[in-house]
C-alpha cells in the first residue's frame, strides 16, 4: 500500500529547497496584549525544525 502525506503536517511545516524543515512560531494566535512588543517581534516568521523532531516530521511527509 502506498505511504500517504500526513496532511496536519503539510499544511504546518514546509521543505525548504535545501531540504530543511520551516515552521511557524507558537505562541501569536491571542492574548497577545499582555506580551511585550519585543516578545512580539521575536514570534515573526518562522524557524528551523529541532533536531530531535527532524527525522519524525520527515517520515510523516514522506520524505524519508
């Protein structure tokens, strides 16, 4: 049987051409009042994957 995309996955984290994995920050959804415009900043754009998680979230995309 074929693999399948975990598609929770896909729609959260993406490949970059290299092969490394970007996602979005936690945190920026709400309650965004009561942080810090310095705490605010730093939840822009996204970041690379850990390490640990690397393997896992490729399995799950199909790309191991």
């Amino acid at each position: 049987m074929k693999q399948k995309t975990h598609k929770g996955t896909a729609k959260r984290i993406k490949v970059t051409g290299s092969g490394k994995l970007r996602r979005e920050q936690a945190g920026k959804r709400h309650l965004m009042e009561a942080m810090s415009s310095k705490r605010r900043r730093s939840l822009k754009g996204t970041v690379d994957v850990a390490p640990a998680d690397t393997k896992r979230i490729k399995r799950l995309l199909g790309k191991a």
